[in-house]
C-alpha cells in the first residue's frame, strides 16, 4: 500500500516531470504533471483520480 502521496504507477511517468500526487481524503485524489508533447514541447496537466470497489468490480471514475 502506498503512503497516500506516491503517484499512481503508468507508462506516463517515462514522459512528465513534477509528477504531483495530491489525496483529496477520501481515496482519490489529483494527479498533477508537466507533460512531454509529440512536438517535445511541455504542458502542465491534471487529473482527477478516483478508483473505487464498486460491489467487487474495481472501477474508475466511482460506482
């Protein structure tokens, strides 16, 4: 189990820098990071991140 700040395992991670994981209390929280495009120019970027149980299905986004 992670400590609630690590950011979420992805391939993105090969591509961004100041990855940025922020909980929101309740199991989710924002991903945060500064982006490569296929231009190599970079952007920052964010997103929600919610993974819930929803009655034994891991689901994104909450049941």
């Amino acid at each position: 189990m992670s400590n609630g700040n690590t950011p979420p395992p992805g391939s993105y991670q090969q591509t961004s820098q100041n990855v940025v994981f922020t909980p929101d209390g309740g199991g989710g929280g924002t991903l945060t990071a500064l982006c490569q495009k296929i231009d190599g120019s970079w952007v920052q970027s964010t997103l929600k991140y919610d993974v819930a149980n929803c009655n034994g299905v891991l689901t994104y986004g909450g049941c």
